[in-house]
C-alpha cells in the first residue's frame, strides 16, 4: 500500500517551455512557429536528460549546465537544421532561460491536488539541484505550504544524484518507509523512473514529450502526458485512501 508520494519538481510540477521559448525568441530569433517550437523544446529536453544522466553517471565526465544547454542545441539545431548557434548564442541562451526561469508557477489546479493528498499521504520532493536553487524554486512555486524542509532531499543534501537510487534509499529512511510503499513521480525515464523502480518504488512517470521506453525490462507503472492526466490521476489515488 502506498504510504508517500514523492515528487520531482523540474518539468513535472511546473511547466519549464514557456521560459525555453521565450528565452530561445529572445536570442536565436528565428520567428519559428508553434508546432516546430514544440518538437524543438522536446527534443532539446531529451538530449538535456540524456546528457545530465551521462554526467551524472561518469565520476569523470562532469558537465555544467552551460555544457549540456551546448550539447542540447547543437543536436537540436542540426536536426532541424537551424542557422545561428555559436558558443557565445549558447551561453546567452542559458543565461537568458534561467532569468526567464523566475517566474515560473505551478500547474493549475495542483494546490487543490496537494490541499487533498496531504490528509492522506506523506509527501516528499526528491530534486537534483544545488539547495540555493532548487529551494529557491520551492519557494517560488509556494510548494513549502505541503513541503517541509524535513521532507525534501536535494542532490546537495545527498550527495548523489539521480539516477543514483542512493536518493532515493535515503528517502525511504527518513520517512521509515519500505520501498513498495512509496510512490515517486518524475518526468525523466533516465533520471527518475529507472532509478526509483530500482529501488522497489512505484513509479508515475509525467511524459509530456512522449519519450519512448528506452528499455523494455523497466517500464513505469503509470504514465499520463498532461497535467490534466496527473492532477486526475492523483485525486484517484487519494480518494483509495479511506
């Protein structure tokens, strides 16, 4: 039975394309429309999980967050075949979508979500991220009304980071609950699903650029690619619980 419900934060409570695109307008200029600006905002956000899972994993290979935005555009400007990414664009980008990043808010309809879920269940926040960012975030996002510090653990805090299940272990002890009773909901195959069914969690994965399954012996237990779909999905959940 299902205990806790333990939340990424990045593109899974909060919608980031809002801020790539206005970001990506703002330095690139290429008066792209609507359904191009989508394939390209999903494409630059696989290669981005891909690179963040490979540094993450290789002790030796340890990239910024301006390396990955670099590698990210490259692959998605060849692709596409876009004019105009230089090493200079690339770091305006970055510095560009992380101001754009300040006024981010959450999913509409998500504060009734957590009003609901947290009569019912222990709620948590598993993020990679230093802790002056990520809590930054939190605060911005108002989640600290149903996410005590006590019930967040940052990669700073753990000194790992996903896709390393050690977070999530550490997790488990502080809320002194076995793995097959904790839920963990996350928008990254690479960095959340597979690391959080290899420590016995169930997993929502929240694929809002439907992703493929890279590998066929890890599969989420559920998956919705809407915010409409999750909030449904979990106002589910909570009405099990007597």
């Amino acid at each position: 039975m299902i205990k806790a419900i333990v939340f990424d934060v990045d593109d899974t409570l909060y919608d980031t394309q809002p801020s790539f695109t206005q970001a990506f307008d703002e330095i690139f200029n290429l008066n792209i429309d609507e359904k191009l600006m989508n394939q390209i905002y999903s494409n630059f956000t696989q290669q981005a999980q891909l690179a963040i899972v490979e540094s993450n994993s290789d002790s030796d290979l340890k990239l910024t967050k301006a390396e990955i935005d670099f590698h990210s555009l490259h692959h998605t400007f060849k692709k596409f075949e876009l004019p105009g990414l230089t090493q200079e664009s690339a770091g305006a980008f970055t510095d560009a979508f992380q101001a754009a990043s300040n006024s981010i808010h959450l999913f509409d309809g998500l504060t009734t979500v957590f009003n609901t879920l947290t009569t019912k269940f222990k709620l948590g926040i598993i993020t990679n991220g230093s802790n002056d960012v990520q809590l930054a975030k939190i605060m911005k996002l108002k989640l600290h009304h149903w996410f005590g510090r006590e019930q967040i653990i940052t990669s700073e805090d753990a000194q790992a980071k996903k896709p390393d299940p050690l977070i999530f272990t550490l997790m488990n002890r502080k809320f002194n609950l076995r793995g097959n009773e904790m839920m963990y909901v996350g928008s990254s195959y690479y960095e959340d699903i597979v690391p959080a069914k290899k420590a016995g969690w169930e997993t929502v994965w929240y694929n809002s650029h439907q992703s493929p399954i890279a590998n066929p012996q890890i599969i989420p237990d559920q998956t919705v690619t809407t915010p409409e779909e999750l909030k449904d999905l979990l106002m589910d959940l909570a009405a099990q619980i007597n």
